[in-house]
C-alpha cells in the first residue's frame, strides 16, 4: 500500500460507520432536529477529545501495574472527556432545548470519539496489509466499543435529560451520578472484555445490544418529558 492510502483507509474504516450509527441515532429527534453545524461540530469535539486523553492515558499507564485498575481509570478518563467536551462545545447553547437534546448531543460526541478511536486502531492492521486482521478488528470495534462509547455517552445524556427542567443544583448532581454510572459501565465492559474467553466475546457484545434496546425504550420516555407549569391561585 502506498505512503498515504493506510492512513486514508483507516479514516474511513473509523469514520464511515460512525456516520452510519449517527444517521440512526438521529432519526430518534427527527421531529424537532438539532442544527446540522452543531451535529458536526459534537462529533469534531469527541474526535478531539481522543486527542487529548490518549496521551494522559499513557501517562498514567507507568503507575498502575493492575491491568483491571489501569482500565477502570482510563473508562474514567474517557468517560469525563467526552461530558467536557460535549459541555465545551455544545450542551450550553440555547438550540440544547428539549430534554432529548442532551442525549442526541453526548452520543453523537461518542460516535466522534469512537471514529477517531477507531481508525487509530485499524490503522495498524492496515498498515501491515494484514487484511483478515484488519476485518476481524473492524468488526470488532463496530459491534463493540463503538456502541459501547454510545452506551455508556447516552447514560450521561439521559440523567441530563431527567433533569432538564430541574434547579441548577439538581442538574448537577444528576450530571454527576450520570458520569459514574457510564464509568462504571465502561469499566464493567473492560473487565468483562479481559476475562471472558475470546470465543464467549460475543455474549458480552450482546449486553451492549440489550443495553441499547432498553435506551430506545428511555428515549420513548424522555420525548414525554414536559415541563411542570405552575398554576397561579388568587
């Protein structure tokens, strides 16, 4: 392969399915969508926020010699970037104005990491022209870690969304039980990724997927979210 066409097909091998996973996650607020350039802009954000916690990944690594507790605090590191940078980027603008608004942002953040993460994955493979290599990982990172970023990205989303119409102390502190329910369920994924025999991987992929069945049905929820109007007695 030439100079350039790994680090091409990489890109789309990371890419291109995490548009496909956004187009579908986006059909769950087709009735008021958000901006497009926002849309855009959220999955740029989770594509830089690889960027950024890549590196403090590796600095960490040195110290912890537990490999369970060395993924438990990158699923922690990770799960915190994605939240601050979708807050940096798009959860404080004033088109985030319905309770289902944070989910579609925080997952298409995910999706954004997940590409950039992605394709720094399959570019080893590609690059040594291993081509079985290269499919089994791409399979892999799309059944797995990919709706696992969205998993864990939409949890953060939903505890936002409970509590879109709340006081500013309890949007905070279901921001926070937001966050360490998708870091325990990120590293709960790793742990069980790291002792499950590869032959049985899928059965834990399958715990993705009815993960992401049952937030289907939260979303039919959170589309009923309104807010409480308080009527005035003379």
């Amino acid at each position: 392969m030439g100079e350039f066409e790994p680090i091409i097909a990489a890109a789309a091998g990371g890419i291109l399915p995490a548009l496909a996973w956004l187009w579908f996650w986006l059909r769950e607020d087709s009735d008021h969508p958000e901006p497009r350039r926002l849309i855009a802009l959220a999955f740029l954000a989770g594509m830089v926020a690889v960027a950024v916690v890549i590196p403090l990944e590796k600095s960490v690594a040195p110290y912890i010699a537990a490999e369970a507790l060395l993924f438990t605090v990158w699923s922690a590191m990770e799960e915190v970037m994605k939240y601050f940078w979708a807050r940096l980027s798009v959860l404080r603008r004033r088109e985030d104005d319905e309770p289902i608004d944070p989910v579609i942002y925080m997952v298409t953040v995910a999706l954004g990491f997940a590409a950039a993460e992605n394709a720094l994955f399959l570019l080893s493979p590609l690059s040594g022209d291993t081509i079985v290599q290269t499919v089994i990982t791409g399979n892999l990172r799309f059944i797995g870690a990919t709706l696992l970023h969205v998993l864990s990205s939409a949890v953060i989303g939903v505890a936002l969304a409970l509590s879109f119409y709340k006081s500013k102390r309890s949007k905070r502190i279901y921001a926070c039980w937001g966050v360490i329910l998708a870091i325990a369920l990120h590293s709960a994924f790793n742990f069980l990724i790291l002792n499950t025999p590869e032959e049985h991987l899928m059965r834990t992929f399958g715990i993705v997927w009815i993960g992401l069945v049952a937030l289907l049905g939260v979303l039919e929820y959170i589309k009923r979210i309104h807010p409480v109007l308080k009527r005035r007695f003379s």
